[in-house]
C-alpha cells in the first residue's frame, strides 16, 4: 500500500511564496539567507535554512518547528499541524514553481537592500 502523500503548504507561485517567507523571517526577527533558495522544495528545506540562520539555542527548542510551520501557513491558510518537512512549498509542483520561487526570493532580498 502506498503511503499518503504529504499536505502541500498550499502555495500557488504566485508571489505569496514570498509573502509566506516573509512571515516566518517576522516570526524569527531574522532574514534567510535566500541563496539557499533554489533549492527550497519543501517546507523541510526552508526549515534548514532558517535553523542555519538562528543562534543555536533557538534552533534547538522543540517549538521552533511549531512556530515555524504556523508563520508559514499564515498566507496560505493550510492548517500548520499537516505540514510536516516533506511538505511541497507548492499546492501544484513543476519546474516552473520552483524557478519563479528562487527568482522571487532573489528579488526580495534586492528589494530589502534597497529599501535598508
């Protein structure tokens, strides 16, 4: 029998990736290091990234995935407790999500160094 899929975190490529990244970088009082995000597929993998980018000690609690999984379902409206690290960042997957997903992240961090 093969096992259920994962909920996806219900982001459409649209720009509310960035929204949804935006959120938990609020949630964290921290910036990403968007040159990971090229390679953001699931919410797992943006999870890494933020851990990297937390002081250790926070990284380390056990509520930091709840509150992680809640920031970045704000946007979508997908309940936070199905998302699990191998949940797709995108409701429909395609080469083309992930590409515009990088590309926005990429134009998000150009427009906060412009903005600082």
């Amino acid at each position: 029998m093969k096992a259920a899929s994962p909920k996806s975190v219900g982001l459409g490529g649209d720009g509310d990736e960035i929204v949804a990244i935006g959120d938990v970088e609020d949630a964290f009082g921290i910036t990403l290091d968007y040159g990971d995000a090229g390679k953001w597929r699931t919410a797992g993998d943006v999870y890494a990234t933020l851990c990297k980018a937390l002081p250790p000690a926070e990284a380390d609690q056990p509520g930091t995935w709840e509150r992680f999984r809640t920031a970045l379902a704000l946007e979508s409206g997908v309940d936070p407790k199905e998302i699990d690290p191998d949940s797709p960042l995108l409701a429909s997957s395609g080469p083309w999500g992930y590409w515009l997903l990088a590309a926005l992240a990429a134009a998000a961090m150009l427009a906060g160094a412009v903005l600082r």
